[in-house]
C-alpha cells in the first residue's frame, strides 16, 4: 500500500483525506484520524514542498489540494486512487466520517456526526 | 556578467542568475509568471523569478546562490539589495500538466546560456493555472503573452484537449480577439 512506499501512514492518510475531500486541511485530517496536529502540518509541508499538493489561506486556515499541474500529480494521484478504490465503503464511512461538502447553513445533518 | 540588483528587471535577474547557475553545470530553465515578464517586456510584472533544476544537481544551488550574494529564507532565496524580486526553484522536472514533452528555449549571451519556456510553452503554463487553479489573472496573462509574442496555437489547442479543458481554448481565443 501507499504507506510503504511513502515510508509513512500519516502521509497515506493525508493523500486518502485529500484523494476523498478534493481538499483539505491539517486539523481536519488530525481530527477525522485522531492524530497530532503538528505530525500532520509538517507532512503537508513537506508535500507541498514536493510539489504534489498546492495551498492557500481561506481565513486563518491553510486549505490544500492536489497540484494538478505539476506533471507527477497524475500518476502519483493514480495510485491514491488505486488504493482509495479498494478500500470497502464500510471503512471509508470510518476513515471518513465528516461531512464537507456545500451545505445550506441550517439544513440538518441526520444520521451522521455535523460538520 | 553585471547587474544592478536595486534596479534590475525580471529578464536581467533570470540571465544573470541562470547564467551564473549554467556556467556551473546547473541546467535551470525559467518558468511561471516570470517568463510573462520577459514576453511582454515588463508589461506585467511578476515579483519572483521560479527556475526549475533539469539535471540531479539541485544539491549545489544554495552555496551557488550565496556566492552571487543570495540568502535562503525558507523556500526561497533574496538578495540584500534586491528588494523586489525573489528566486525560487520548484520541484521538477518540467512539466505542464500531463505534458512532460517540454523543451525549453535557449539563449546564449557573453558566452552563457540561460533557459527559459518557449511562448507557446509559457501560454500553455498560465492556461494550466487557469484551468487548475481557477486563476483568471493567468488566462490574461496567457492572452497578454499571445498578443506580444508569435506562437504555436494548434499546439496550445492540441494541450488544452488533451488535459479535457477545451473549454479553456475557448476562452484563450475570446481574449485574443478583445
């Protein structure tokens, strides 16, 4: 899987949030995986460092998506997708429990933790 | 090769830092909102210079840039007295999109040679921040670098297809009539 070839579970994690979300950002994955904040930043960093992902500041916080220009995205974003297909939707609904899609401000949420 | 560093636009930057990286074996190629500098002659002005390292050398470029008087501060590099332009290298390797098939132009001044996208090239690559980033100062930029510089538009055309973004193409075109 992903994380033995990033040397890393964090980053495998951080590529799936990105891979399910279409963006994202560091406190959102370490609330959905329960892991410290800073671990996750600095992966993000380093990511975007590489390359791969791109940010901007949407208020006070950094949001990032994959850098869809940058020639290695393609292919590196095939084997997330490779690895995020295979995984059953029972554990996706667990990896990924929050909803961030466009929602009316007040609609309820039923059935699954609010935003 | 001289230059004055409080003055200096972004073409005299990029020749006298790719020149400087190029005569020690450093392949660097000029890219992004620079290179629209340089095809307009200053008519936009882009702030940073992005050089892309072509060969595995990248190792070197930080003690090559603190001899031309370059300090790091975090992922870019600034001169003391150049207080308007920065220096960055993003990673490799040169690419646009799904295009990997991308070569370069290459100039040669005074003996040294410095590299930089061709404006069909440099089109390509502010459409791709336009089509990827939602950016709509780089398709002005694209139109703006099509107005001052002859270039490749079936091939600008046959790009914008293949990355599924014809409608960019679209747009592109609109502009280049206003």
């Amino acid at each position: 899987m992903l994380d033995q070839i990033l040397g890393s579970e964090t980053a495998q994690k951080i590529f799936l949030h990105l891979y399910h979300y279409g963006e994202s950002y560091p406190s959102a994955v370490a609330k959905d995986f329960n892991m410290s904040l800073g671990q996750i930043q600095r992966q993000f960093e380093r990511f975007e460092n590489a390359g791969i992902l791109i940010s901007k500041l949407s208020g006070k916080t950094r949001i990032y998506q994959f850098n869809k220009k940058f020639s290695l995205t393609a292919p590196f974003m095939e084997m997330v997708k490779r690895v995020y297909d295979s995984l059953p939707l029972e554990e996706k609904e667990i990896l990924f429990p929050t909803r961030r899609g466009p929602r009316r401000a007040g609609k309820p949420i039923i059935g699954r933790e609010s935003p | 090769m001289k230059i004055n560093f409080s003055k200096c636009n972004e073409e005299q930057l990029w020749k006298y830092v790719g020149s400087h990286l190029s005569k020690n074996g450093i392949d660097a190629v000029l890219v992004g909102g620079a290179v629209v500098s340089v095809y307009t002659n200053g008519a936009y002005e882009s702030g940073d210079l992005d050089f892309i390292i072509q060969n595995l050398m990248k190792d070197k470029v930080p003690s090559l840039m603190a001899e031309i008087g370059f300090k790091r501060k975090g992922r870019h590099y600034a001169h003391p007295e150049c207080k308007h332009l920065f220096v960055e290298f993003p990673s490799g390797p040169l690419g646009i999109g799904e295009d990997i098939n991308i070569e370069p132009v290459e100039h040669k001044e005074k003996g040294a040679t410095f590299k930089i996208l061709s404006p069909t090239d440099c089109i390509k690559d502010r459409l791709a921040s336009y089509i990827y980033f939602k950016s709509n100062e780089c398709l002005d930029q694209a139109v703006l670098v099509a107005k001052n510089q002859p270039f490749k538009k079936a091939a600008v055309h046959k790009w914008c297809k293949a990355e599924g973004a014809d409608w960019a193409f679209v747009d592109f075109t609109r502009g280049l009539k206003k």
